[in-house]
C-alpha cells in the first residue's frame, strides 16, 4: 500500500538531524513531502524560499522527497497533499510530551477517524540527539565550527547570515 507521508518543520536551518530523519522516512514510506512551515512567530534567520531552497539541495539525492514551503494549519497542508502519516522527530522526554500533543490536536483538527492524520514519532539517532536549528545559530553566532552539524551549503548560507 502506498503511504504517503509529510514531516514538518521550521528548518531554520536544516540540520544533519533533520536530513537524517527524511533519509529514514524515505525508506519506510513511498513518498515524503517536507513542509517547511513559514512560522513567523519564530522569526526565523532565512526567508522561507532560502529554507526551502536549502532543503531541496540537501534531499536531492532522495528521490520520493518533495520539498514545498506552507502556511497555515498543518492538518490542511496534509489534505491538500493527501498525506496519510505525519513523521516527527523525538530527541527527548521533553519532546515526547509536545508532540503527544500536536499529535493529539492534529487528530482532533484532521476531521473523522477515516481520514484522521496517523503520527509516526522517529528517534535520532545518538550523535544528533542534541541537535536543534537554535543551536547551530548559536555555534556560529560565538565563532564555533558547525561543519558536522549541517551540510556544506548551509554552513555557508549560515555563516553569511551571522555575518550581515
Ligand atoms: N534534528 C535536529 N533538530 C531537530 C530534530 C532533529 N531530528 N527534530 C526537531 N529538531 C529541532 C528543530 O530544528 C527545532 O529547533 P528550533 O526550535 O531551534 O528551531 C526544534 O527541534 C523543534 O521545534 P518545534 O517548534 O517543535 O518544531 P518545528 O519548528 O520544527 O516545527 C511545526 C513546528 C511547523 C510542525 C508546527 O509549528 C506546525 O505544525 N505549524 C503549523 C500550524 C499548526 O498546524 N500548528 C499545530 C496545531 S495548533
């Protein structure tokens, strides 16, 4: 059966974390939407076509994974795109609480059972499990090296940003 499955995020900047949860996702569903969310009340560091620009350069080598920017309810985003699976990434207990959560409310929002959105929570794995987009701003904020944390592009897109 073909599942279609879409992982949201800010991605202000994608992570090595991230790309590895995508990677993953691409093996167990036939196809990933990677909805990279406008989220102005984070005010992110790149305009949403840089995010998404980003991302597609880092999934290029995937090919079931589609990148596509979006705003407003993610339950509707995932209708639109007649996704089944919503995938998350867990790193903590902490985050387990919050996306119980925003699975809770994107079941409550995505309608009847029949077409209710089913949310897959996946584990980093271990040497990303610290990882946030947060932190890796932060790293080159103070000067630290970020080359293991994201991909070349980014560290590039990242360090031209802390620059301005
Ligand atoms: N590797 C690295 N970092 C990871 C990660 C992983 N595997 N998994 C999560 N993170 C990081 C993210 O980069 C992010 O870091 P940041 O806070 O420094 O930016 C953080 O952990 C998770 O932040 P969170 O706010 O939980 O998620 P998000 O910003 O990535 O995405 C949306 C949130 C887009 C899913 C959510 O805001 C949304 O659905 N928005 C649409 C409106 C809506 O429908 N809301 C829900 C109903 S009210």
């Amino acid at each position: 059966m073909a599942i279609k499955a879409i992982y949201p995020g800010t991605f202000d900047p994608v992570t090595h974390g991230h790309t590895n949860i995508i990677e993953r996702a691409s093996k167990l569903f036939s196809e990933v939407i990677v909805g990279v969310a406008a989220n102005n009340t984070k005010k992110p560091m790149f305009s949403l076509e840089q995010r998404v620009e980003m991302l597609t350069q880092v999934c290029a080598h995937l090919p079931n994974v589609t990148v596509v920017g979006f705003s407003g309810l993610l339950v509707d985003f995932a209708k639109d795109y007649q996704a089944q699976v919503l995938v998350r990434g867990i790193r903590t207990t902490q985050d387990f609480e919050y996306e119980h959560q925003l699975a809770d409310v994107n079941r409550s929002l995505s309608g009847d059972s029949s077409e209710s959105l089913e949310s897959v929570l996946l584990t980093p794995v271990p040497e990303f499990s610290f990882l946030s987009s947060t932190i890796v701003k932060e790293v080159a904020i103070h000067g630290g090296d970020i080359s293991k944390f994201v991909a070349p592009e980014v560290e590039q897109a990242v360090l031209a940003a802390v620059k301005k």
